[in-house]
C-alpha cells in the first residue's frame, strides 16, 4: 500500500487503520506539509511505515519546470524528511502522476527512484 499524503488530517485514520490490520504502508510526503506535523512523521516511522519524497511543493506547475528547479524542490523534500527521522530517502513520487525527462534528470541526479 502506498498514499500520497500530506501528512494531512486523514492521517493519524490511516495510521490506526492500518494497525488494526497489522499492515504497513509507504508513506509519500510533501516536505511543505510536515513542519508544525513532526509528531505524525515519527509516528509513521515509528509504527515501521516507508516514508518517501511527494516533493516539497507539490505544484500545479512542477511538470513545467527545468530539471534545476525540479532538483531543488525534491532536495528541500528529502532535507525536511532527513530533519524529522534521519532517513535517507531514495524513493520519489512525482506529484499529480506528472513525468517528463526534466523530472526524470531531477531525480535520477539526486539517486531518488
């Protein structure tokens, strides 16, 4: 099981969810979303989820972006992971689906898969 979560308010249901079914998940986070949400994020790691990069802004627009800034978006992603659990993460799902070669250069220069 995978969600492309926030963490968000739906996000302490899913967690309990899962542990009624002893089920484990991986979690793709967007990096603007986990400040002032740490205690959630600890608790993903802490129950034995994945956490992984949903990227930092999730914007409309990340499709039309250079591979530069696309770079840049999932850095500040893994970095606010990294802050909260000490994960190095190598997992990325791109936001809204949206690939193209920019965001593939983007994530393969950063060893994210």
């Amino acid at each position: 099981l995978s969600f492309d979560d926030g963490p968000g308010i739906h996000t302490e249901k899913i967690l309990n969810l899962l542990n009624k079914f002893n089920a484990r998940a991986c979690f793709f986070l967007i990096g603007n979303q986990i400040q002032g949400k740490e205690e959630i994020v600890k608790k993903i790691q802490k129950e034995g989820h994945c956490i992984a990069n949903h990227s930092f802004s999730h914007s409309y627009w990340i499709g039309f972006w250079n591979s530069e800034k696309i770079q840049k978006d999932l850095e500040k992603c893994n970095y606010e992971i990294h802050k909260v659990t000490g994960i190095e993460n190598k997992l990325f799902r791109p936001p809204f689906g949206v690939t193209n070669p920019n965001i593939k250069r983007a994530s393969e220069s950063l060893g994210l898969l």
